[in-house]
C-alpha cells in the first residue's frame, strides 16, 4: 500500500475521554474547534496560517466576543479535521488510500490551497493522489470504497471519476504485461476456463484474463456498475470476460436461500440489484455469458418481482443458448396466480423464441464450400437435439404435478419442432409420468396425450415397455406390438436377402426405413386379412389359444403370435362392428391399419390385467 509522510515534529495531540482532544503545549490554547461531537483546544495562529475559511471567521469571531467555531457537516468528521490540524502544527502525519479521501476533503472544506500557503495540504495531496494512488492497482479499489461514504464531496472533487478511470484503464492492459499484485483465488474447470489458450497447450498465459473480476467485488453495486460501464467504454474487453465478471459479482452478493432472496428487508435491494446486473450484460448476447448463469438471474429476477424489461432482456438472451440448459435449470418457481409449483408459461415463451430462431436462421442458404457456415449448420442441429432431450426431461419433471393441465403438457410438447426428437423415448416416458400422477384423465384425455407420442420412434427398451404397460390405453399397445411386429420381419428379411450387409443396414435412412415399414403393413395387411377369414378357427381351437396365452404372459419378446392373438381378440370382441371401428381408428395419425380399434378399452380387460408397468 502507498503512503505519504508529511510533517515532522512529534504528535502533541492529546485526549481527555472521548469528545475533547487538546494539544500539548507551554503556550496556553486560545480557540476551540467543534467538529461533531469533538472539542479541540487548539491555537489559531498555526491554523489561520493555511486555512482560509477559518481567516474568514476569525473577525466574526472577535467582534462577538467568541473562541469557538463550529464546523458544521465537516466531511471526514473529526479524525480528518485532525490530520488537517497537525499538518498546520507541523506535527507527522502519515496518509494512506484508508484517509486521503477524508483528508482531501476535509482540506477542500477548510480551503487549505496554495493562495493561502505554498505546498499546502491539498496541493500535497492532489501529488500523492496522482503519483501514488492511481498508480496502484488495489490502491485505486480502496479509495473508490471509501467515497461513497464522503458524498457529494469526492463526486464534486472529481476522485470517484479517477478512481474509476484508473481502474478500468488497468483492466485493458495486456495480461502480459501486468506486474502488479490482484486476487485470484477461484478453481477454474476447463469449462470455466476463460484464458485463451495458445497454439501449444504447454504454454499458457501466466495472468489470466479476468484477474481483475474479485478484486472489484466488494465494491457497492453503484460503483460496480460505473467501473463496468467505464470498462466497457475502453472497448478493448472481451465480452466474454465481462459476462465472467457479472457472474462472479452476482455470486458474491446474491443470497443462497430464496428465503433471503424474497424477505421483506432485502427484496428492495435484490430487485435493484439484479435489474442493475442486467442491464450491464455485454451487447453480445450470444455468447457472454452462460445459459445457467442467465438462468438463474432470470430465477431471482421472478422471485423478487423485478420489472418487465429486464426479464425481457433475460427471456431473450436465454433463447438464443437454450441448448445449452438443463433441466434444473428450467425449473423457475411459479408466482401468484398461478397454481402450477414451477412457471411453465415462461419456459414455453423462452422455447417459443428459441424456435423462432432457429427458423430464421434456416432460412438462409447455407454454402457448402464455407466451412463457417457448415459448421454453424451442423452446430444448429446438434443444438436442435438438445433442445429435444432438453424439453421431455423437463416434461417428465413437471408431469408429476397434480396443478399441470393437459393442455400446458401439449402445448409444451409441441412446441419445438418433429426434427429435434429422433426417438420419442423421453417423451414416452414424460407421458407415462402424466398419467401415473393423473389417474382420472378420461379415456379421451388419455388419448389425447398418447396421441403425442409416435410408436415408430421408440426404441426396443421403450417398446418393452410399453408393451406391458397397463396405463396406456390398448390401442396404443397394439400400435406398439404392430409396429415392433414390423421391425422384427423388416430385421429378419434384411438378414435372409444379404446377412452380409447385417451392418449396413443398421444405417439406413429415416426415409428408407419407412418405405420398408409401408412395404411390411401391406404384408402383414394381408396376412391379418386371412388371419381374419379364419377367426372362427381359430377361437374353437383351445390348444392354440392356451398356448398363445402362455406366451403373451412372458411378455418378454413381442413375438408374432401375440400380436395375432391380440388382433383376433379384438375382431370377436367387436364382430359385426367393423365398419364404425375401422372409421374410428382411420382418423389417428398413427395408427398402423383400420383394424385397431378405438372403443374395446372394456372389453381388454381380461388381457389387461396380465399386462405391467415396469416403471
């Protein structure tokens, strides 16, 4: 720390309990000096000699009769009319970053300048200021810490707008060339790492880029957000490194607790804070600052009722680097009047964005000889999947709450678009949660809901598992076992034409993949057809019934006889009824054929029971 010695006699000051200090001298004291509380003895011949504001009431005071002057809203109190008062006796006095604003104030008040005397108090000052203090990093810091509480005369003096500008000019200094002592006390992970690394991993930058973020942190949120700006003004930070320095601030002082956050002493001052932090988000909302860092400001800025700009400003930079969310992320506490535990409308506002502009960004061509743009596509469609896990995860998490409404579920599902789930595993599973938590969803509510999931994209576990699910509805298992009944002739076909390309055709297209499902409906069409003729058959042949009805009770493989006898049970049940059930079925966009029909859910019951959930 810089300090600066003036005077050198030794200290007369003396004390005689708390309010009187005097100083220690044969010449008795002829003047009394009030500063707040304080009495001080003094002499006036020392003091009149370099202050003129007490020259100026000198006269007053012997016209009247008077020895005392009272100093009224003495800036620094009484301990920086003391430093004033031994510099006028010449008595040692030492000044540091902890006092020269106090005692540059107080010389300002008692007009201590160089008409009066030269190499007065201020003149001295203003030198240690300019050669010492704004010179030094941590120096500079503690003298803006200590203007806020010496308002408006450090404003007025112009100390706070150098403190600042000395602290923001250092903060655009090469790290490089940076010899001066900072804090630096975080762990950085490699993914918070914000120091560049350079062509050879080996050799690393010894000072960091954001070494200056703790350092500013126990300023006050007004001077932090002057330093900021001030920062921002050089144009020479990176925006990443102002969005690691928000970050870091917001963490310091944002309470843990939402009790805290919200109670009636501190919200006032919450809601500023958080307000003041967004507006001082970099321009580049893109790629500032983290999407759960923006996400969590956006938390608090609900809990503490902040005003509508900023949580704008937060929906809309969260939008742009939603894929990059979790789950825990998303889940924003619902507020008054809302009955829902978690805020399902503002997620959807956010995803609602996110695919705006994701559809924006498509409607560009994209040119296959710029590797920029062919990597920002292919960075699109990663994000699009993400944004896919992203939005079930959340739908499984918000499914088990009794308040989420059957629309709030759809609306949200759909939501994004058919190319961010390429399986419907996590929606399968989402579904499944709504309807384990809401038991009493109608039987058109339950297909409704189902009707989000397509079977066709779910995976073999998944298909087990629905299967034998007794809370979906029957028509939907028997789209599964149909389907699953696809794959497993598509599979054994491709193996029986050329098991040599067994590999290959793993990677079919999505495009292929259906045209070989169309193939195996017509198929199997006609093999139910005939499966049909011969129902009567069938139901008196007891033998094959008990055996088809062992095997359905395995339930661990989907084999063809038990989608037969699945089918069949349902062409008795509904006999004479064909034509209303195939009417019925025909409008579902993904049932397989017209023969699953869509009112026996009673008549299942006796196949139902053996069914499971193994969830």
């Amino acid at each position: 720390m810089k300090f600066m010695k003036l005077g050198s006699k030794p200290d007369a000051f003396q004390s005689d309990g708390k309010s009187i200090r005097y100083v220690s001298s044969e010449l008795a004291t002829d003047t009394t000096i009030i500063v707040g509380e304080v009495r001080f003895y003094l002499h006036k011949f020392p003091l009149l000699s370099k202050s003129q504001h007490l020259q100026k009431s000198g006269p007053k005071l012997s016209e009247e009769n008077l020895d005392e002057i009272n100093l009224v809203d003495f800036p620094g109190g009484p301990k920086a009319f003391e430093i004033c008062a031994k510099f006028c006796y010449g008595m040692t006095v030492t000044l540091n970053a902890y006092n020269v604003v106090a005692a540059r104030c107080a010389a300002e008040y008692l007009k201590m300048t160089e008409d009066v005397d030269r190499g007065n108090l201020i003149f001295k000052i203003e030198v240690f200021l300019n050669s010492g203090i704004f010179r030094s990093w941590k120096d500079s810091i503690i003298v803006l810490q200590t203007t806020r509480s010496l308002l408006p005369w450090s404003e007025d003096l112009k100390i706070v707008g150098r403190c600042i500008d000395s602290i923001a000019s250092k903060t655009s200094v090469d790290p490089a060339n940076i010899t001066w002592s900072y804090t630096y006390n975080r762990k950085l992970s490699v993914s918070d790492r914000i120091v560049e690394e350079m062509k050879f991993p080996e050799k690393i930058e010894s000072v960091p880029k954001d070494w200056w973020v703790e350092d500013i942190c126990e300023l006050e949120i007004d001077l932090y957000k002057r330093v900021i700006v001030a920062v921002k003004l050089k144009g020479r930070m990176d925006g990443t490194v102002i969005g690691e320095a928000l970050k870091t601030y917001a963490v310091r002082w944002l309470p843990d607790s939402v009790d805290a956050l919200v109670s009636d002493n501190h919200c006032w001052r919450n809601r500023y804070f958080i307000e003041t932090i967004v507006c001082l988000l970099p321009s580049d909302m893109g790629v500032a600052c983290s999407c759960s860092f923006l996400l969590k400001l956006l938390k608090a800025a609900v809990l503490v009722g902040a005003s509508d700009s900023p949580r704008e400003d937060l929906v809309r930079r969260i939008s742009l680097k939603l894929y990059e969310a979790s789950v825990k992320d998303l889940l924003i506490p619902a507020q008054s009047p809302q009955s829902t535990l978690y805020d399902v409308e503002l997620v959807q506002c956010i995803v609602n964005r996110f695919v705006m502009h994701e559809k924006y960004g498509q409607d560009f061509k994209v040119d296959e000889k710029n590797e920029k743009e062919t990597d920002s596509f292919a960075l699109g469609h990663r994000s699009l999947l993400n944004i896919g896990r992203l939005i079930d995860g959340y739908l499984a998490e918000i499914a088990s709450d009794p308040n989420l409404t059957l629309a709030s579920f759809i609306d949200l599902s759909h939501s994004i678009p058919d190319s961010a789930r390429p399986t419907h595993d996590g929606l399968y599973v989402a579904i499944d949660t709504y309807l384990k938590e809401h038991p009493r969803l109608t039987k058109t509510e339950r297909k409704k809901i189902c009707s989000l999931m397509d079977v066709k994209r779910l995976t073999m576990d998944a298909s087990m598992h629905a299967a034998q699910n007794e809370r979906l509805p029957l028509r939907v298992v028997v789209q599964v076992l149909f389907f699953e009944q696809v794959r497993t002739v598509a599979g054994v076909q491709s193996l029986t034409t050329n098991p040599g390309d067994a590999s290959h055709s793993t990677t079919n297209t999505e495009e292929e993949y259906d045209k070989k499902v169309a193939d195996d409906c017509k198929s199997l069409n006609k093999q139910m057809s005939q499966l049909k003729i011969k129902d009567e058959n069938v139901r008196k042949n007891e033998k094959l019934t008990k055996k088809n009805s062992k095997n359905s009770k395995s339930g661990i493989k989907l084999l063809p006889s038990r989608s037969r006898r699945i089918f069949d049970k349902l062409w008795v049940v509904g006999k004479g009824h064909g034509e209303s059930r195939s009417s019925e079925t025909s409008g579902s966009s993904h049932s397989p054929t017209s023969v699953a029909p869509g009112d026996t859910m009673s008549s299942g019951s006796s196949s139902r029971h053996r069914r499971h959930s193994i969830s």
